[in-house]
C-alpha cells in the first residue's frame, strides 16, 4: 500500500483550498477590522453568529482572530445588515488565529476600501454599497 499524496488522497473543496493557499496570489493588507459571522452548529438545526477581528485581507482571503472557539471550518460573513456574505472555508487554525480562504474572489476595489477603514465597527452597521466598491453586488 502506497501512502497517499495530495493528489490522490481523499478530501473536499476545504482540503483544496488548504493546497492552494500555499500559492498566494494576492497582496495582504493590513487592517483592525470587525466582521459579523454567520455558520450552523448541530447541522442546521442551529444558526450561531459570533464576530472576528480581521487583521489582514486581500481578495483571495483574510487571516482573524475571534473570543469563540467554536467557529466551524465553513461561515458566512455578512457585511453591514446582512447586505453583503462571503462563503469562507478555514485553511488553518495556529494560535487563535484562523487562516480563512474566500470560496469566490472578492473585488479588488472592495478589498482596498475594507483594509483602508480606520472604524473597526464600520461594516457591522448598514453600509452604502457603492462606498465599498459592492455596487451591482449587493
């Protein structure tokens, strides 16, 4: 019996993206900013919501800190009232942080307004969309 490689070895879209993180293809943008989790816990006989303080992002992913414990390796972020979500998938965790892989690429322009905000509380309260380069998204 042969071990398994990467390649061959079972696993799913969060295996994957573990993989592809490793190749970054995006810049990182520093940023002290709070965001608004949703993710079931029990199935989905339970909706949580907790919050992570983001420490830096970029189109591809972010890299967060949150009191919980109990965040899932899949959540929603929801910016503003729930005007705008990002699949998200945990690629690892190491030291209370979590290393958080985007399932879609988000704008660049969305990306840049995110990391320059200087009120960490700014996306947990109603945004204006097209002050966040989300016109059309949301």
């Amino acid at each position: 019996m042969s071990p398994q490689t990467p390649s061959n070895s079972p696993g799913n879209y969060l295996t994957k993206f573990a993989m592809e993180q490793e190749n970054r293809q995006w810049e990182r943008r520093e940023c002290a900013v709070l965001v608004n989790i949703v993710f079931a816990l029990r199935g989905i006989r339970r909706i949580s919501n907790a919050q992570l303080r983001v420490l830096n992002i970029s189109e591809g992913g972010l890299m967060a800190t949150s009191r919980r414990l109990d965040i899932p390796d899949h959540f929603h972020i929801s910016i503003g009232k729930a005007q705008y979500h990002i699949g998200c998938g945990v690629v690892a965790r190491h030291n209370g942080g979590l290393h958080v892989r985007f399932i879609r690429e988000q704008p660049t322009v969305f990306i840049n307004v995110f990391a320059s905000l200087l009120d960490p509380f700014a996306l947990l309260e109603e945004i204006r969309p097209a002050l966040y380069g989300l016109e059309g998204q949301v």
